[in-house]
C-alpha cells in the first residue's frame, strides 16, 4: 500500500513514518510519502500511485479539511484519514461533511495504525456493513438456533465534554463508527432498526449462533470492546443491555428484554447489563385503596398524586429493574379507568405500547417519572372532563400561588402538574393571554404590593419575600410594571392610607 502522510511538521512526518514501517499491512509492497503542506501533497497525488492520505488537521496554507475536499473532488477513489486533535470539534463536524474516511488522535500509537489499517482492509474486501443493516422481519427470518439483541445508548451527563467534541452531529459519527469498526471483526452481527427509538444514538445489535454461549460472547466481545474505546478516548459514558437468548422468540421480544437489562443504568449507573427476568410489584394498599375512589370521583389531582408516591414507592424496592416494576401500576391504573371509563379505554390501550417502547430508552429517573406522569395525565385529560387544558392551567396558577416566594422557573410547575415545559408554556399563552414568566411576574408584584402597605417593611425584605435575591433586580421588575419604584409606591400608598385616617 501506497501511503501519504501531510503534516507541517517535520518531526510527526518522520515519527509516523517509522511507525508505518513497521507495519507488515503498510509498508509491505508499497511506498511511504512525505508532505510538509497541503500544495506539496497534491503534487505528489498528480504524479505518484497513493491508496491512503494521512493528514494533520491544522497546516499553514491548504489546511488539511481543504486538502480533503479537494482529494474527494479529485480522487475519490483515494481514502483520507485525519489527524485530530481532542479540541478539534469544529473541524471535525466538517470532516464529517466532507466524508473523510477515519480520524486519528493524537499522538498517535502504533497499535492506533494497526487497527486502522485492519479497518481499511476490511472496507476494501468486502462490503460487510452494507449486508448487515436489517429490518425487524428480516432479522426474525434468519434462521438460526440461538439468537440475541444487544440495546446500545449514549448514557446521560458528560455535557462539558460534549461541548469539546462539537455537537451532537459530529458525536453520533464517531458513536456509529466505533460500534461499526468493533462488529467488523465479529461475524453473524446485524443492525436493526429501533421500533421506536427515542433518538439516533438508540442502536439495535443482534447476533445469530448455534448456542447461546457463542451469541453472548459475541455481544460482550462488542460491547467490551466499544465501551473500552468510548470511555478511554472519547471520553462520555454508555451503556448495554443484552437478552436473554432464544431460538424462538421474535425480535419484538428480544428487543424489549436488552432495552429492559439497559434501563438497569437508571439505578446502577452506566454498565453492561443482563436480562433477568422480573415480576411487576404489587401495589401498595394505600394505591389499591386510593386510587380507584380518587378516579370514581374524578379528582385527577388526587390521583396523579397517588401514582407519584407509587412510582417513587417502586424506585425504592424494585429500581434495578424499573420498566418491570412500573408496568404493573400502568396495568392498574389502565383497569380502573376503563372500569369507569369504558368508552375511552380502547383509546387508553392504543396509547400503553407507544409508552413503554418510550420509557424502554430513559436514560434518567428522572426522565422515566416524567414519561410516566406526563402520560398519566393525558389519560386522565382523555377521561376527566374537568382536567382539560383549562384544569391544567388552573393547576399551575395554584401551584404558583403558593410558591411564588421560592425561586420558580417552567420546568419546576410543570413537573408539578406532570407536563412537559413546551406543553405547560403553550397553554399559559393560549389561556391566559400571557406567558409562564409574565404570570410569574404579576403574582409576584401583586404581593409585593401589598407588603408594601406596611411603612416598616424593608425593600430587600420584601424583595426576598416574594421570590427575588437580588432587591435591585426587583426595584426593576417592580418599575416596569407599576411605573412607580416600590419606595415612591409605598409613599404614596402609605400618604392615601394617612389621608383616610384624618377624614
């Protein structure tokens, strides 16, 4: 093979080119060229055999993206591999655009090389991803003794590291190759489609063996292998979940038992992790109590609290297996409102797969509750009259009216009346004709208004009061609503109050 290397710097050319020499798949039956700028490798391109352009990233001149470009213009059929290093994200999501081959880090190791070029060779021999990307149906038409499905997830957090790779465009790349590179060496693996994934870095694996042993060790070869190179190099957390295995089961199944072992995440934290099969907890008897009379009376508030208590009653005992656990309390709650409800209940049932394939992918406890709450009280708005968008907002004003002091924002009344940010913003506008902030605001003026009655009460005093650390930020707030500072208001009130009390 006829490799290129481009880099400014003449002492990585002369590194790396050792490094290559000493690699039978680089240096066997070929050449290795050296370029100290982008102008000088396009005249070796034009004018000598080359299969591989390595090239640095940052160079004076023709850079290496522009070096790139003009290679995939030019010779296409050429591969390039950049050289990068970790704060390069920019470049990188540029790299992506411009279909760059592979990446390298620096500095760069010998076994780093080595497993590139086992990467290109396998590219150049045979088309093995092209086969492997299958449809549910398909992967249930294979006919194998044992098969099994490996769920694959970025896990939640690492938001600083991130922001150093760039956005989640350029992460997802690098996501998919690792994963693709891994499976290279592994035969009988397939990339199915996610039934219902929440977004892209949801991936299916499955894997077909005669024997259970020899289709599990095949997926924690992968996972091993990935979660090894995704935590050392790139520096974010991610997790797996692997069914149980089974000739016979259908991909739905198996689907459902890997997204269930990775959800174990949400209370274990990141890992990799086995299907065990789990029973649903039985309710609470306060639940089976509580909750069937709270919904024959219709008061949604009474029983969405019921399900949070519950939900959290469950995160205690059963959290290890948090999907198992809840889905006795959808099945519940589902009973009993088609019990009272039958005419909405054929709707309740069409709404619980598209729940359970969302909570399947939670990464957080947090996010788990929030699916569930949040679905809750779409059932209740479906049978409950009196809990429409209206009760919604109802809901919120007298949750802010009670907490106005505290420093409130969207998401905090939301989650107290289990919908989402957007939804609850939306409908302050639609049925209030103001927004979340606005509302906020005016209660929060309306009290200060009438602590300011009070000629002995402090204006920082009252400022924290009614929700604000900083007095200055109210006196401003105060201003623009009134038109008046709280202390000319408070004059003014305090001079009618001392008018009315000599008449």
């Amino acid at each position: 093979m006829n490799v290129l290397i481009v880099d400014d710097e003449d002492t990585i050319l002369k590194g790396l080119a050792a490094l290559l020499s000493e690699l039978p798949e680089a240096s066997a039956g070929g050449e290795i060229y050296s370029a100290l700028s982008g102008a000088e490798a396009l005249d070796i391109l034009s004018s000598r055999p080359v299969d591989l352009v390595i090239t640095d990233i940052h160079m004076p001149g023709i850079d290496g993206l522009s070096l790139t470009g003009t290679i995939r213009y030019r010779h296409p059929e050429i591969p390039v591999v950049l050289l990068t290093g970790y704060n390069d994200s920019s470049y990188m999501q540029q790299a992506i655009r411009l279909k760059a081959e592979d990446y390298l880090f620096k500095p760069v190791k010998k076994e780093d090389l080595a497993s590139l070029f086992q990467r290109i060779h396998l590219r150049k021999t045979t088309d093995r991803k092209r086969d492997r990307f299958f449809r549910e149906e398909q992967f249930d038409a294979l006919a194998y003794p044992t098969k099994m499905i490996l769920a694959c997830d970025l896990d939640e957090g690492g938001e600083d590291r991130r922001s150093q790779l760039g956005n989640d465009e350029m992460i997802l790349w690098m996501y998919r190759k690792v994963i693709y590179e891994a499976a290279d060496g592994l035969d009988h693996l397939y990339f199915i489609s996610a039934s219902s994934p929440l977004d892209s870095f949801n991936m299916l694996i499955g894997a077909g063996a005669e024997t259970p042993e020899a289709a599990a060790g095949k997926l924690d070869k992968l996972a091993a292998a990935v979660r090894a190179f995704w935590s050392d190099s790139i520096k974010l957390k991610i997790s797996f979940g692997l069914s149980a295995a089974s000739g016979t089961s259908p991909f739905r199944a198996l689907e459902k038992e890997a997204c269930s072992a990775l959800s174990y995440r949400i209370h274990l934290r990141s890992g990799i992790y086995r299907f065990a099969p789990a029973a649903p907890l039985p309710l609470s008897v306060q639940a089976r109590s509580s909750l069937p009379s709270a919904i024959e009376v219709g008061d949604a508030q009474a029983v969405l609290s019921e399900l949070e208590k519950e939900l959290l009653r469950i995160f205690e005992r059963q959290a290890a297996a948090p999907l198992s656990a809840a889905e006795g309390l959808i099945q519940f709650l589902y009973a009993q409102l088609a019990k009272s409800y039958p005419a909405a209940s054929l709707t309740l049932f069409n709404r619980i797969p598209k729940l359970t394939e969302q909570l399947l992918w939670s990464r957080t406890k947090d996010r788990f509750l929030q699916l569930l709450m949040t679905e809750f009280n779409g059932w209740l708005g479906a049978v409950l009259p009196d809990h429409s968008e209206f009760g919604i907002v109802a809901l919120a004003k007298t949750f802010i009216q009670a907490r106005f002091s505290e420093a409130l924002n969207i998401g905090d009344v939301a989650a107290a009346v289990y919908v989402s940010p957007s939804h609850l913003s939306r409908l302050f506008r639609a049925r209030t004709n103001a927004t979340f902030l606005e509302y906020l605001t005016n209660v929060r003026v309306a009290e200060a208004k009438k602590r300011l009655a009070d000629p002995k009460a402090k204006i920082y005093d009252i400022a924290a009061q009614v929700g604000y650390s900083d007095w200055k930020h109210f006196s401003r707030i105060f201003k623009e609503a009134t038109g008046y500072h709280p202390s000319d208001y408070r004059d003014r009130i305090v001079g009618i109050q001392a008018a009315d009390t000599d008449i």
